[in-house]
C-alpha cells in the first residue's frame, strides 16, 4: 500500500530576511505607460499607473516623493527606461535598472504590470535586485555619439557597396582593379563619371601614382555601357555618401569637443596595487609581445579616424595610459570601450568577474553534480563586441596572443577560439587600465613561454614520428 504524505505549507521567505531599503519603490516600464508600487503602509492607493510624457512623468517623480521615496528600481527591456531615469536622477532619487531576468528569477503569478510593479518594489526593498551596469553621465554623453558613429559609418559601408553595385550595372568593374573605391582615384573616377566624362582614357588619367594597377588595365576596367538611368542612380548614391561624410565630419568636431570636456573634469583611475602582485618579469626574447614596450611607436592611424585630431593623446590623458599598447586594440576601439565602460572598472572586482559580465566567460549551468552546459550566454553588452574585433585583428599576428587564436582554432574551431580570444584581450585590458604595464608583464610572459612550451612538444611528437633524435645547440647571435 503506498504511504501518503501530507504536503506541508512553505514558509515564507520574507518572515525570515531583513528589509533593506524600507523606502524603496518600483517601476515597470512600458512604452505607453508605466507602472508604479510604493509600499502599502505609506499610502491607501499603493499602486498606480502613469503616462510616458515629460509631464506625466514629472508627476510620477513628485507622487513617489510626497511618501519619501529614497531608491526605486526600473525594470524595463528597450530603451523606455532612459527618460524615466534621468527624471528621477534629476529629482534625487536613487535609481537602479534591473535587467528583467534578474527580477523573474523567483516563480510568481502575474496579472498585470502593476502586479510586476509591487514584485519589483517587494524585491527591491530587501536588497535583492542587483543593479545593472551604468557608466558615469559624462560617459554616457560620449557613449550616445560613438554609437551614432558607429551606424553613420555602417551607411558609409551601405552607400559604397550600392555604388559598386552601380557600376558593375554599367560594367565598370572599377572594383577589381582598385582595392579601395573610396580612396583618392576611386572617388575622383567616380565623380568624373557623374560630371559626365566617358572617355576610359581620360577618366584613367585620375589615377594616383600609388596604385599599383597599370594604366593599361585602370582603361579597360573603365570601358563599360554608360547608360542615363544607370549614371543617375549612381549620381544619387554618392550624393547620399557625401552627405553621410560631412555629418561624419560634424559628429567627429562634436567627439572632439565631449573628449576635451573629459579630459578636464575626470582625472586619470588611480593604478592599483593587487593583493598578490607578482614581481615584473622581463619581456619575452622571442616574438613580439601581447603588450608593446612603451618607447614603442606608435600604431598606423586608422583610415576611419579623423586626421584632425589627435585622438591618441586624448586616450592616454583620460587613462594615464596607453591601452593602444595592447595587441589588437586600436585607438577607435579603445575609445569605443571607453565610452561604453568609463575609465573606472572599479565596479568589476577581478578581471574573472568583468570577462563574466561582458559574456566572454562560459555560463556553466550545473545540476546533479553534473554541467550540462558549457555554452557563453546570448546576450553581450555593447563592449563585448568590440574585444571580438581585436581578436580578428590579432588571429594572424606573430604574436603570443595570435598563436593562441591558431592553437585554440585547431582545438575548438574558430567561433570558440575568438571567444576565448577575446576574453584574454578583455583581461589584458583590464589588468592594463586597473594595475598599470608592470602587473601585466607576468602574465605576458607566461603566455609567452606556454607558447613557446606547445611548439617544443610539437617538435617532440614530430621526431617520435619520424624516429629521430633532436638536439638542441644555441644559436649564433
């Protein structure tokens, strides 16, 4: 006979756990409306629903005052969050943005986003709603012109490829005879051909001295069927370019401007010292190093960064280093990663804890004893895109972090080897930008010699193989 067991009623948590925050509201942001708890002891009508207009949310602000509110938490996906939190910064609260698998972590029942609003305000009152990540105001200005930048330079991408696209119509095939159609004879082709000019000789005779395409060729590549309709949407696509450079041009004086407003008001992050700092080590003899010695030159400038400015020395004034010493970053990714992070990686304890937060770290998920999933999680944060673009740059450098890319390639395949690429750029990054070059020089020079150690026992596992003997002799310097 199977025995029955009563099912016993389950405590409930918040009998046993601390209030925190005891004047602590909650917010479910909407995109029509948003939804607002306060706790139910301050007032009859605890939970009310306001409008997403500057007034409307002027009177959430004064509502949730009147009570003496001190901290509330948003939850919010989008970006409806952004003008409710700027009001409410602006009026003294306390605010903290909550991601919204954080807040549905624990199973609940919801009805309606008001009933979101009160769970939001029950969590955030006892401390369990942990904070996304803000940079401070003045990053987050820059941040909001970077990322502009980066989607007016992605329509300068869009406009060159639809006017390839006009000129193989036209059979022009400009393309392959020059390696860049946006440089000084692609253009200058190009709008000769607008102003009218047809003569594949004549249009030749664009042709600057550094291309390596002779003349002969730049003329055949020239020779196509110019035809009326065809020359009209390509006049309207380098119109459309053109207007994209001179906003490009303005936004870069607008960069310029926010870099030296920063550069006045926040002084360099202190370095600091680490607990178990290991005693600098010597750059590694074979090989160039992960991070460059400091009298090293600096890096070519990028064809997207601006000649006008010399953004390189605003990116050592603001870090009291240069983190373009780092194999793979260059000075358009480091401001990247400085208007998206800050300067201040303070909030990160470890280096562990920060490749975490940007994704680059696996998500074990373990049950039993047992991980049934090794997988990084989806979704990265904005930073995390750009570390993954210093670890294309450097997969086939001759460096330490290069013959990891080919090592952990030929183990994994080339989607995890950037991954795992790219985490230890965000660790050199941040052990550069926190503890200064000489913390960083340990760890080079173990990656150094852990490369170094793989090609030895290559070299072993190879003569085994062919059943001879190697001897080592040192070579003649």
């Amino acid at each position: 006979m199977a025995s029955f067991r009563q099912r016993r009623r389950l405590p409930d948590i918040t009998e046993a756990m601390t209030i925190t925050n005891p004047l602590a509201a909650g917010i479910d942001v909407g995109s029509r409306f948003h939804a607002v708890a306060i706790p139910p002891h301050l007032a009859a009508e605890s939970c009310r629903t306001f409008g997403c207009t500057t007034p409307d949310l002027q009177e959430l602000a004064a509502w949730i005052h009147q009570y003496g509110i001190t901290t509330v938490a948003l939850e919010s996906t989008g970006n409806y969050w952004v003008q409710p939190l700027r009001i409410l910064e602006a009026a003294g609260f306390h605010v903290i943005l909550v991601h919204p698998a954080y807040a549905r972590q624990a199973k609940r029942t919801k009805y309606s986003d008001l009933d979101d609003s009160v769970w939001l305000q029950l969590m955030h009152s006892y401390g369990l709603l942990p904070a996304s990540f803000q940079p401070p105001a003045l990053f987050i200005r820059l941040r909001c012109l970077w990322r502009h930048r980066d989607r007016l330079i992605a329509e300068q991408g869009r406009c060159l490829q639809q006017m390839q696209d006009a000129l193989e119509l036209m059979n022009v095939q400009l393309h392959k005879v020059l390696s860049d159609i946006a440089g000084l004879t692609g253009l200058a082709i190009i709008r000769a051909i607008v102003a009218g000019e047809r003569d594949p000789a004549h249009l030749a005779k664009s042709r600057d001295w550094r291309v390596k395409c002779s003349s002969e060729d730049l003329i055949k590549a020239l020779t196509g069927d110019y035809r009326e309709e065809e020359v009209f949407i390509l006049a309207q696509r380098l119109a459309r370019y053109d207007f994209t450079q001179q906003q490009l041009t303005e936004l870069d004086a607008q960069i310029e401007r926010r870099l030296a407003a920063l550069q006045a008001l926040c002084p360099p992050p202190p370095v600091c010292v680490p607990s178990a700092s290991p005693a600098p080590a010597a750059l590694p003899t074979t090989g160039k190093p992960n991070v460059a010695p400091p009298l090293t030159p600096r890096k070519s400038r990028s064809k997207q960064e601006p000649t006008a400015y010399d953004w390189h020395a605003r990116v050592v004034a603001l870090c009291g280093i240069d983190l373009t010493r780092i194999c793979g970053l260059s000075v358009l990714l480091v401001l990247a990663l400085i208007a998206e992070l800050g300067v201040d990686l303070s909030p990160w304890a470890s280096a562990q804890q920060f490749t975490a937060w940007l994704g680059l770290a696996p998500d074990h998920r373990v049950t039993g004893g047992k991980v049934i999933k090794r997988q990084t999680r989806r979704g990265k944060p904005h930073a995390a895109h750009f570390f993954f673009l210093a670890a294309l740059a450097v997969a086939k450098s001759h460096t330490p972090l290069g013959e990891f890319y080919r090592y952990q390639k030929a183990r994994m395949g080339p989607r995890k080897a950037l991954t795992a690429t790219a985490r230890k750029i965000a660790i050199l990054y941040y052990h550069l930008l926190k503890y200064g070059p000489a913390f960083v020089e340990e760890g080079q020079r173990r990656l150094a010699e852990n490369a170094e150690g793989r090609k030895r026992r290559r070299l072993q596992r190879l003569a085994a193989e062919l059943g001879v003997q190697i001897v080592e002799r040192p070579c003649a310097a």
